[in-house]
C-alpha cells in the first residue's frame, strides 16, 4: 500500500503507521538558520540535523498501542487526556506548568511555589502545578531523566516539610516527551505552547530556557553562554503566538544562611546570600558533599565540601550524589526515553544483559560457538543449501554480530567509535542478516581487484517475507551472491532465502527472485552501496551490480569453508599465526580443534 507506511523502532518493533506520506526536501540550512540563527557544527542539534537524509517524510500518524518503554519510568508517561484527568481530580481552578532537565533543588521549587501563590492573588483558588521533566533526547553531558525524575520523586515525598519539597496535593509530575534541541529563545515558545495541548494554562520560566554553553567558535564572547540569559523570557513574553497562554517570569534566586532557605535576594543584606551554580553543584555532587551545619554555612563550599540543608530534599540529594560520583558507569542510567525490549531472540539461545546495551550478549544453549560448531550447511542436503544464523533480524537497525575474540562467539552489538552501540541508519533493513558458520574470509586471500577479504565470516542477506529470530539457524537456499567494496577489503553477501518461506518453492536464483519480487536485487545493490552514507561516509563500491550465479556464490562458500579449516589449523598449518588480527580469534571450540 504506498499510501501507508509502517514506522518501527531501532529494535524492529512496529508501533505505528503513517498515513498518505509526503516526501518533502530536508532544506538543513534553511531549518538551522530558522531555528538558531547561524550554522555552527559544534552544536549538538545542529549536529542532529545535518546526520538526517536529504529527505524529510511526513503524513497522518495512526499509534498502533500505548508506547511503553519498560524502564521504569512509564508511570510517569501521561497522554494529555490522562493529565487533565488529574487535574480535575486535583480541583484545579488553573495548571500552570515547569518545564525541568535537572535535579529540582530549592531554588526551583520557591519558584513553583511563588508562582502558585501569585496566581492565587489573582482569584484562583486551587492553581495545580504540572512538573514536567523533558523525557526526549538531550546532549550527552546532562544529566539522564530516571535520575532526575527518581530525584523529583524525593521532592514530592519530602512535601512542604523541606524548602526544596512541593505539596503533592497540588502537584501532578508527567514526563514531556519532546527532546531538547538548545535553541534558547526560539525553543522555549514551543515548550509553552505544547504544554496548552495537556491544560496548561500558565507556564513558568526562569533563566536562560533550553540554553547551553557557547561554541568553541565564539569570537566576540567566547566564554558566554550561547543565549543571554533573559532573552528567553523576553521573547516569550512577546511571542504573537502564545494564544491565550501567559507567563509566570522569575529572576535568579540565592541561598539566604540566615534560614537556609533559597529566595530572591535582599538587596540590604546582601553578604547573607550565596550562589549555588550548576557548575558547582555538580562539583559537588562528584565531591560526594555532605550537609554543612544549619548554623555555619563556610564560604566556600567547595573546600569544605558540604552542601547547605536547604539546597535540596536529603534523599533527592544522595541519588544526585551517586549520579555523579558513578557517571562513567553508563549502563546504570536512563539519558532519554528509548524503549527497552527483550531480544527477538531462538528459543535455543541464551540471552544475558539489556538489548541495546554493552551488557547484551546472546550465546546458544547447545553449541559452543557459533562461528565454529555448527556445520557450514544441514546433514543431507545439496551444497546450494546452507546454514543461516540470523545476526540482525528483518526490521532491526541494531548492528548485531558474532565476535570473532569473545569466548562462544557470541552475538553483541557492534560499537561506534565513541564507543556506543552501533545502529543502521540508512532505512530499515528489509532482509534478515547473519552469517554462515565455518567460513571465513581470508585478508591473506586477494581478489582480481586487489582487496583482501575481511577477516570475518561470510555475511548472508535472507531475503523471505518476515523477521526470524536472533541466534536462530535455518536451512537457506543459495540464490547468487554480491561482492561488496568495503574500506579497501573484500567482503561477500550470499542471498538465500529460508527454505520455510512460502515462496522457496518457486525461487531458485537471482532472476526467480526478481520475478517474484520485482526490484529486490536493485534495493540490495542501493542499500549495500548507500548504507553508510547516511553516516556521513562515501558510498561502498561493487565489484559488479550483477549478482554472481548461484554455483559460483556456492564455490565462495566453498573456498571461503577451506580458509576457515586453515584457520583452525586442521590443513598444514594455521592461518590464525600468520593473519594480523586472527591471532585474537577464539577458537577454543569442539568445531574448529576438529574434535
């Protein structure tokens, strides 16, 4: 149907559809320049931008079930029929909304309860405040959203009974699903408005909304933040947009020793106020700070390392603590809603850790390895039949591989260079991907072209009509073959397609496939070559956009099945000892000692 589109998450899971779908030119200079007035690539979002394709697609949306993302957190994720809900239940006479992306400490919550007081010197009786932590992405650097809502939690049970607590009674928290995009002025009008969509009827701001440090490019005010600190109020409070949406504006408060509680400063006594920056407080944070005492609060902070009673909830302030005394330990902490899912994983296989995570690996329950133990094709069967693993299932843009180094071979998540897990971003794939056991593709081995093979074993693109799962092993008939170009090496894709499909029967080599599904060789041939210039790279070269035949892909498998015995050392020598790299490989396995 090209008037409906299937959308699904990194995992291949569909959660919705596009309806009537428009595609339109992603203009990238026009959008940043709208959005932050200048082109500047060290910006996080700008940098966002500029990643995306040259198009941008765009329809009705049908959500096809509640999105659910099973990290805790979901009892905070309210639709906005559900939030005004509340505030019914609550007597709200009006909603006014703050919009947070860090630990709440007092200086916030005298803000919120100021607003509320003032908005009932103007005749409401019951104004009900929406906490709204930003649950979208955020830059690297700040602080994730399960601690800051874990930490906004200790806020509300600490009540009016700590000068940084707010009154549940009046308080209704929801996770804002938007992402941050640090556009300052511009963005804090639709961090307004859309907060109208849920009730909202007032909207809190205090200084520099949606702001972040300056770029390293600055010439004029090198050391400034980005955005001056008032220009968001100002711009909010003039926006010809907003409706019948008003502003509750605040200025920065401090921290008065004199009763440990934060307000706006005293002009007349100004040596009894003291500033508690972000920079500092995180400094103290990592410090591990522990209270100071009520009565004699230091100078310096910082030397004595201790934190003022009143500056934040106790509990909210230990979990901030151990944010940051533990920020290297990534795999602890939630920086923005991303669904958490179980591994689409065989029944066969051993799943350990979070999908999506450096913790994930997926081992099989009866073979030791899954590159050496299992036979290269099924007992009895022809040579154009082999066996496939499925890496990456159909839909799936997690970059799932076997490791070649790992004791059991077993299947993780590929990694970028930063170190982060590596996710295809050029489409979805339409295939299902993995490997065939017990080949190997030789560097020491040179092509006509020149290019060695890569090291790995060689990759397989099941082309049938749905997702099988991670770790599963099928019987796949050989169709043909591509020889991808890959960063100067030889790197080979057997097509086949799962003998289990309901049209194996009628699909024996490239041309069948083609009759059957018109255009399918021609997206692999695209997707092969393109699939990493979405990352910004040149596009992978062929040796030849016409697919091989099937009995030369099957002498492939067959040459590349003798270097992986070589490998093993089961001829009369080991390749793993002349083979940069291969001497890592392990091959401790009952398969590749021949046993």
């Amino acid at each position: 149907d090209k008037h409906a589109i299937a959308l699904v998450t990194q995992m291949g899971e569909t959660v919705a559809i596009l309806r009537d779908p428009e595609v339109y030119d992603n203009r990238k200079e026009e959008i940043v320049t709208r959005m932050f007035g200048a082109i500047d690539m060290d910006h996080p979002y700008i940098q966002h931008i500029y990643s995306g394709g040259d198009y941008l697609i765009g329809g009705e949306i049908e959500l096809l079930d509640r999105i659910r993302y099973n990290d805790g957190l979901d009892k905070w994720r309210k639709t906005a029929n559900e939030l005004m809900e509340e505030f019914q239940e609550k007597g709200a006479d009006t909603v006014y909304a703050f919009q947070t992306r860090n630990p709440t400490h007092a200086g916030h919550a005298y803000l919120m309860r100021s607003a509320g007081e003032d908005l009932k010197t103007q005749g409401y009786k019951k104004p009900v405040l929406w906490l709204s932590p930003l649950g979208g992405w955020t830059k690297s650097d700040d602080v994730p959203l399960d601690v800051r809502v874990n930490q906004h939690e200790q806020v509300l049970d600490a009540g009016l009974s700590h000068p940084g607590g707010l009154d549940p009674a009046t308080t209704v928290m929801a996770i804002w699903p938007s992402p941050m995009v640090y556009a300052g002025p511009t963005e804090v009008q639709f961090h307004a408005k859309s907060r109208r969509s849920a009730g909202a009827s007032y909207f809190v701001v205090g200084r520099d909304p949606a702001g972040m440090k300056g770029s390293p490019n600055a010439v004029a005010h090198p050391d400034d933040d980005l955005y001056d600190g008032d220009h968001g109020r100002y711009v909010l409070q003039n926006s010809p947009g907003i409706g019948g949406m008003k502003m509750l504006s605040f200025v920065k408060v401090m921290y008065d020793i004199t009763d440990n509680v934060m307000k706006i400063p005293d002009g007349s006594r100004p040596e009894d106020f003291i500033s508690i920056s972000g920079s500092k407080m995180r400094l103290l944070a990592r410090n591990g700070a522990t209270p100071c005492s009520a009565t004699d609060i230091p100078t310096d902070l910082v030397e004595a390392n201790c934190v003022p009673r009143g500056f934040m909830v106790p509990k909210g302030w230990q979990g901030v603590v151990d944010y940051y005394k533990n920020v290297d330990d990534t795999e602890r902490w939630t920086p923005w809603s991303r669904p958490l899912v179980e591994a689409p994983a065989c029944s066969k296989t051993q799943p350990k850790g979070q999908l999506g995570s450096h913790s994930f690996s997926l081992k099989h329950k009866q073979y030791d390895s899954f590159w050496h133990d299992i036979p290269r094709r099924p007992s009895g069967e022809p040579n154009t039949i082999i066996n496939f693993i499925v890496e990456i299932p159909m839909y799936m843009t997690a970059k799932m591989e076997v490791q070649k180094e790992l004791p059991g071979n077993v299947i993780t998540q590929d990694t970028n260079k930063d170190g982060s897990p590596r996710y295809y971003t050029y489409g979805t794939p339409f295939f299902n991907y993995g490997l065939i056991p017990q080949t190997w593709e030789d560097p020491s081995l040179m092509s006509p072209q020149g290019n060695g093979g890569d090291n790995d074993p060689l990759d397989v693109m099941e082309v049938g009509q749905k997702p099988l799962k991670m770790g599963s092993i099928g019987p796949c008939k050989v169709l043909g073959s591509l020889e991808l170009i890959d960063e100067g090496e030889t790197d080979h894709k057997i097509i086949c397609i799962t003998t289990a499909d309901p049209d194996a029967h009628k699909i024996n080599n490239m041309a069948d496939l083609d009759n059957v599904k018109p255009g399918t060789t021609a997206r692999l041939v695209d997707w092969l070559k393109r699939y990493k210039t979405s990352d910004g790279k040149p596009e992978n070269k062929l040796a030849q956009d016409t697919p091989t035949s099937v009995s030369e892909a099957v002498t492939i498998i067959e040459e590349t099945h003798q270097r992986w015995r070589a490998l093993c050392g089961h001829g009369s020598t080991s390749s793993s000892s002349h083979v940069k790299g291969a001497e890592k490989f392990w091959l401790d396995s009952p398969g590749c000692k021949g046993q």
